[in-house]
C-alpha cells in the first residue's frame, strides 16, 4: 500500500486504486471528469516520488517535464507528494534593472528576482502593481543566456492600468513583485532535429524570442522558421537583434511582416496579413512543432491552420494573450 501526501495530508492508496479515486475516496475536491485519461481535467504535479510514465501518457512534452500527470491513470506503487498545479506559487520581490523603449512604443523591462526563480524562457508570470492589480507577461529572457535578469517585452495600452503603470512610472531601482511561472509553451528539447514554426504578433514575440534564443544555445539543428506580424514596420521592435540570430545561424529563418508599407524601412518586410501569409507558405506542417503566441482570435485561427496542415495536437503549443485594454 502506498501513502499520498496531498495539501498537507496522507493518504493511502489501496492496491489497483487510482491516485485520484484515492483522493476523492477522502473527500477531497479534485478537478476530474472522464476518468478515462481523455478529459485530462485531472492532471496533477509530482513533488516528490516516481510515477509511472502511462500516467502521463497524452500530456505535451512541456506538461510532462513540469511533472505534470493524469491523476486517474495514476496508480502508485511507490509514496508520492503531489499537488494541483501552481497551487504554492509565492510572490517574489524583484529590483528593476532595466527600462528601455524599443520601436512601436514597446518597453523592454528588465528585473532581477530577490530570491531563487526558475522557469523556462516562453513561460509567463503575474506582474503586480499592488494587492489587487496584477496582469500576466511572458519570459523573453533565457537562464543561460541572460543569468539572473528577466525579461519582458510590455506594450503600453491607452487605458490599460497595468501596462501604463509598467511603462511610464517604473524606473530603475524600483522594486515590484511578480508570481509564477506559469504556462506550458516553453522548448523542451527531445528531437533537436525537429522543424519548428515560431508565429506571433506583437509582443507575441517576447515568449517567442525566449523559445528561440533557447533553442539555438541548446544547438537544435532543424530548420527554425520565426514568423513576426505587425500593424507597420515600427511594431517589429526586434528587427535588428533578429536579423542578427539569422546572420550566426544557418537553421533560422525570420519573416517579419507588416500590415502597412513604411517608406524607409528596410524591403525585407513583407506587406501581408500573417495570417494569410502562414495559410500560403507553411501548408506542409507533418512532424513540426508549433508555437503561437499573440491575440486569442490569431491563435485560434492558426491552431487550426496548423493543424489542418498536419501538425499534431500534442505539437502544437500556444500563447493566447487577452487584451486588457478593453478591461482595464
Ligand atoms: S478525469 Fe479525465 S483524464 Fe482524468
């Protein structure tokens, strides 16, 4: 018999019984439905302790190397500590370090954590002004490349609270607090000869410019192809830094576009709607991993492009922003 520790409690798990049916056998309110491993409203986080891979069968890579599993298709056989997903996540104090505008009015931000925070570059977390205002941005900065520094890439919108916070009253020195990580849309390694397609408007590029960077500093060797969509030129903020990746690596492969032509900028960018542009050139998608990050409506749209050209459900990952000009 193996014992669960969940929430501060133990639980025992009878032979042929599942974690979850253990759990709810005590009345504890877990998340589940199916109970057949399809629904994957179950899924729970390894602490401590070994799970058998079926439990985790079905999950994305970027689920699984979080510890993630299917608590109704796990049977234990050994004692585990588990929780729900982000349940402990604490905030964290962080110093402003850096405070710079890039084209299109985005600010690049720059804190250094106060304590220990690991994550993976493509992952996002809760910046908060105080008690009540928090939104979430995502990690544009990599461990290995960036050290303790993280980045984020925030547009600033008329009425946002948040983001005009962000951008026009934080300096240098101030000190903010953030939560998380949180977000499976991260580069996990696996086959680094794997194709990949990297598409996001806006500041979609942040957790794009993380899953990138990361990739190529851990030598993925298929072909990288990073789409970047924009209302005109000034909105592709990190043209150069970009241009400059393409110029060391031979696997990358950058398409900026802009919805609007602006006299003076480089004829490298394309006049096209990205959308339109990815339904053109990138209809053979069998045995590519995706990623998508930007507006929820483009992300929708694209996951099913994607998968529509072969892309498999478990290979495409995403980052749906919501645009909390319109709440905030
Ligand atoms: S309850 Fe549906 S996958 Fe576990």
């Amino acid at each position: 018999m193996a014992v669960i520790r969940y929430a501060g409690r133990s639980f025992s798990v009878m032979e042929g019984e599942s974690a979850l049916e253990a759990l709810l056998a005590a009345d504890d309110e877990i998340p589940n439905h199916c109970r057949s491993g399809v629904c994957q409203s179950c899924v729970m986080q390894l602490v401590a302790g070994k799970i058998d891979p079926r439990a985790q069968k079905g999950l994305k890579d970027s689920w699984q190397a979080q510890g993630l599993f299917l608590a109704c298709q796990c049977y234990p056989d050994q004692d585990l500590e588990i929780r729900l997903p982000a349940a402990d996540r604490m905030r964290v104090g962080c110093l402003v370090t850096g405070h710079d505008k890039l084209s299109g009015g985005i600010v690049r931000l720059r804190l250094r954590p106060q304590s220990l925070f690991d994550y993976h570059p493509g992952q996002y977390v809760t910046l908060w002004r105080d008690s009540a205002l928090g939104r979430n941005y995502s990690l544009a900065s990599v461990p290995l490349l960036d050290g303790d520094e993280l980045e984020f890439h925030i547009k600033r919108f008329s009425n946002g609270r948040l983001s005009s916070w962000l951008c026009d009253c934080v300096n240098i020195g101030d000190r903010i607090e953030l939560q998380g990580p949180g977000g499976y849309c991260f580069y996990t390694g696996g086959d680094a000869g794997q194709d990949l397609l990297l598409a996001g408007t806006g500041t979609g590029l942040a957790p794009l410019y993380g899953i990138l960077r990361d990739a190529l500093q851990r030598g993925h060797t298929g072909q990288i192809h990073l789409y970047h969509g924009a209302v005109n030129a000034d909105g592709l903020y990190l043209h150069e830094a970009l241009q400059g990746l393409v110029a060391t690596h031979q696997n990358l492969h950058y398409h900026p576009c802009a919805l609007t032509k602006s006299p003076g900028r480089c004829n490298d960018i394309r006049v096209e709607d990205l959308d339109q542009l990815l339904r053109c050139e990138r209809s053979g998608l069998q045995g590519w991993k995706v990623y998508l990050c930007g507006p929820d409506e483009f992300v929708k749209k694209q996951r099913r492009h994607c998968f529509l050209a072969g892309a498999g459900l478990k290979d495409i990952y995403a980052d749906a922003f919501i645009d909390y000009s319109q709440s905030s």
